[in-house]
C-alpha cells in the first residue's frame, strides 16, 4: 500500500505547491509564481517522478545519501510541526468545525468516491478511502503562516483533526471495508 500512499501524496504536493501557493498568495501574482518556482519540495518531486518514469539511474552513493535524509524526514517534521503549533489554547469556533468536517468527512466521501469511479478494489481502495479522511496536513497551517496570511484557524484545525485521527482512522478503515 506503500506505492499507492506515496504516489497520492506527491499528487497532493504538487497540488499544494502550485494552486496553495496561488489561493493563499492572493491569486496568480510575481510572488506566488516565484515561491512555486523555487519551492525545492516541489523540484524534488518532479524531479522524482523525472528519474522513475525515464529510468534515468543515479549513483548509489547519492541513493543512500537521499535514504538516510528520508528516514530523517518523519521524526524532524514532527518536531517542526509540535514547535509550530506550540502555543495558543485550542478554541475551536464554527469555521474550526466545517473545516474539520470538510477535510475527515467529506475527505472520506472524495476518497470512496474515488475508489468507486475508478473501481479499485482491495487494498488500493482501502487506501484511497482513508487516505482521504486523515487529518489535515501541517501545511494548512504552514502556508498560511508563511504568506502572512490568517493562520489561526488553520492551527486549530491541524491540532484538532491530528488528535480525532486516534478515533476516525480507525473508523475510516471500519467503514471503507463495510461500503
């Protein structure tokens, strides 16, 4: 199921590294267009999906150099995320509660939705049904924050959705083998 997560999330990267940039900068402007073109998580994954479907080999030495700041990547995220999130009460209000809604549920609807349009089965199904009921990503929170814009919502979302995840990825995969 690994492929398959990988593969939707570097969709949704390209997706939050482009348009993101472009709905939270304001509109298609100089310096939304210049943070998409120098945002090197976004060169890193056409870059990566460049080299996969050309064949084009790299050196093995820089093969397990990129393994070893993969394996980095989860603990020091989770870190940068704990410490941009540090602070504040959590006082959700009703924009805290549609966001939320809008990303675990109807994230579940899109993703069985999905899964029935292009009728997947199995696992694959599975994993794009719950996949789309995970909790809002960091991001949410981060791109605001970095184009000065209204963060705090955000915040609240990610922090929210990231501690009901205990309850609803569980359910996600209950429901997803019921539909």
């Amino acid at each position: 199921a690994m492929n398959i997560i990988i593969v939707l999330d570097q969709l949704l990267t390209i997706y939050i590294f482009t348009l993101g940039f472009i709905i939270v900068g304001g509109g298609i402007t100089a310096r939304g267009l210049a943070h998409t073109a120098s945002s090197p998580i976004l060169w890193a994954v056409i870059l990566g999906f460049l080299f996969r479907f050309t064949g084009i080999p790299l050196p093995e030495q820089l093969l397990r150099t990129f393994e070893f700041a993969g394996r980095a990547a989860p603990p020091l995220a989770a870190f940068v995320v704990g410490c941009s999130l540090a602070g504040g009460n959590v006082r959700p209000d009703w924009h805290v509660a549609a966001g939320i809604v809008l990303r675990m549920v109807a994230g579940f609807c899109i993703g069985w939705a999905a899964a029935s349009i292009f009728g997947l089965t199995g696992l694959s199904r599975t994993v794009v049904i719950v996949t789309g009921a995970l909790p809002a990503a960091v991001f949410s929170y981060v791109l605001p924050s970095r184009f000065g814009a209204e963060s705090e919502h955000a915040k609240q979302i990610v922090v929210i959705s990231t501690f009901l995840s205990l309850f609803t990825i569980p359910l996600s995969f209950s429901l997803a083998e019921i539909l």
